[in-house]
C-alpha cells in the first residue's frame, strides 16, 4: 500500500508520537511528577504540532527539492501552524486560565449566597481546557525536533 511507503507522512506521525512520549520525561525533571497523561494532552513541551509539521516540510524537502512548490506550501503549512500553536491556541489558553477562576469565584459566591443543592462540584463546574496552546520555545523545540527527525531518517537510514 503506497500510503505506508510516504516517508514524509510517516515521519510526521512519528514526530508527534516522540514528542507526545518525551514530554513525560521533560515533565518529571522539570517538575519531579511523573504525568501520563501528557501523552494524549495538547501544550507542553516540545510542541508535537511543531514537531509535525516541521517533519512533514523537512521530509518533503528531501523528496522533491527545496526549490519544490510541493515543499514551499508544506514550510508555508509549518510557519501558520506553528504561529497558531504559540499565538492564538497560546492566548485561548491564557484565557481560559481566567474564565476558570471566575468561574471557581462565582460558584463559591452562589454556594454561599443560594445555597445550592447538594451536587457534585464535577456537575457543577466544568472547567475550560487551559493548555491549548504554546509557549515560543515549546513550538521552537518541536520544530528541532521534527527537522532533526527527518533529517536523521534520510541522512543516515536511507
């Protein structure tokens, strides 16, 4: 089946898992918490969307040129993720810190004042996703990692 002999595809979805796995180890040492579930959460370090897309480009970069239109859209492709992943993603994010606090403030306030039925706090409160996005030196070490990922595969595997 052709789709699994696309390296570029295949390096891609390979850089996202990496970079999903490295982050627990990242964590740990930055933090002494062992936390699972930053294989399967969108944030953290390094930027498996960066990671990605940069792998994606670099790869197809290899196959066909750098003076390929093929690769100029996949580097366009990488800059407007990677700007997403630390602009807009990265202040919903900082938004939602925000909202849950006011929200955590104001059940507080109704708790008191109403006296609200006996729920609970999971039905009452749900909180908003805060690690949307990306500081600029996650997306930056996703990028390096990515490149390097495709460039280890098509100058010393190949």
């Amino acid at each position: 089946m052709a789709l699994f002999q696309n390296a570029p595809l295949l390096l891609a979805l390979f850089s996202i898992l990496f970079a999903q796995f490295v982050k627990v180890p990242i964590h740990f040492i930055f933090t002494k918490k062992l936390d699972w579930s930053l294989l399967t959460s969108t944030g953290g370090m390094p930027s498996s969307h960066s990671a990605a897309v940069t792998s994606l480009a670099t790869g197809i970069g290899f196959e066909t040129g750098l003076n390929s239109p093929t690769f100029a859209v996949a580097a366009m492709l990488a800059g407007i993720v990677m700007y997403d992943a630390s602009g807009v993603r990265y202040q919903a994010g900082q938004h939602a810190v925000i909202i849950n606090r006011m929200r955590n403030e104001l059940a507080l306030f109704f708790r008191e004042i109403k006296h609200w039925p006996e729920k609970d706090e999971n039905e009452k409160i749900q909180e908003l996703k805060t690690l949307l996005g990306h500081k600029p030196s996650e997306v930056f070490s996703g990028a390096i990692t990515g490149i390097l990922i495709s460039v280890i595969f098509y100058t010393v595997i190949i």
